[in-house]
C-alpha cells in the first residue's frame, strides 16, 4: 500500500493540488474547495503532532478496530467518511492560494518528519507506518472529493 512517505507519493499529491482551483465543485460531502484545503492542513498538523485533540469515548472504544479495518483494505475510504468536528473548517472562505500553498508545505514536511507516533483523537496511538498509511488515503480521499 502507498504511504505519504514515498517521495513520489508526496510529489504526486503536490501536483494535483496545483491543478485544483476555487471553481472546482465537491463530488460528495458538503465542503467547498477552500474548506478543503483548509481541513488538509488542520489534518496535517494533527497527524504530524502539531495540534493535540484530546481523545474522544467512542474512540476509545472501538478506534483500533476501525483503524485495522482501514488500513488493511486497498480501497480508498468511503466516499461520505465522517469528519471529525475538531477537524472542520471554522469559514467557507478566505485566501485560496495561501491555503493551498500551506497544504502543500505540510505534505512536503513529511519528506523530513520523524516522529515514530502520534495520538489519535479516535484512533489512538497510530505508529509511524499507520500515519503514512492513513495520510495517504485522506489526502487521496480529498483530492478525488474535488476530481483532481
């Protein structure tokens, strides 16, 4: 399975972002494309243990057995996958180009990052092969969102 952490993987996310404008339409869910790319970078700071979120009862519950679930599947996440509301976007607006740029220097940081783990609001603690994993297949999840 790819991983955020192949080289290759990252370049090809950078230039997808790069073909994404403000115009594009969302093919599910109810985020605009701004929203997006907003959420990406929140996303990405979550994953790369700059925003803490304390964890959440049902995540203690039955977080590894989602996370196994998965991880272990090929298949890209569903297309209406609920999102975290730590995890929304506060406006349906701003600088376009800004957040774009921000998301992409976030995904480019993983070519540097070395942690070995991060807490999880619902999943727990994810090793370092599970965040590249996970990371993947959310920010595939997004780009396919917007058919980019």
């Amino acid at each position: 399975m790819k991983t955020i952490f192949e080289p290759s993987v990252r370049e090809a996310f950078l230039s997808r972002i790069d073909t994404l404008t403000q115009d594009h339409q969302s093919n599910w869910g109810k985020m605009n494309a701004y929203e997006m790319l907003a959420h990406g970078v929140q996303s990405e700071d979550m994953m790369q243990g700059r925003l803490v979120i304390k964890r959440v009862m049902i995540g203690r519950l039955i977080g590894k057995m989602v996370l196994n679930k998965v991880l272990r599947a090929d298949a890209p996440f569903d297309k209406h996958s609920p999102t975290s509301p730590y995890l929304k976007t506060l406006g349906k607006t701003g600088d376009f180009d800004q957040e774009r740029e921000a998301w992409k220097q976030r995904i480019a940081d993983y070519g540097t990052w070395n942690g070995t783990y991060i807490m999880h609001p619902f999943f727990g603690k994810m090793s370092r092969g599970q965040i590249g994993r996970f990371v993947y297949k959310h920010i595939d999840h997004h780009l396919r969102q917007f058919g980019v």
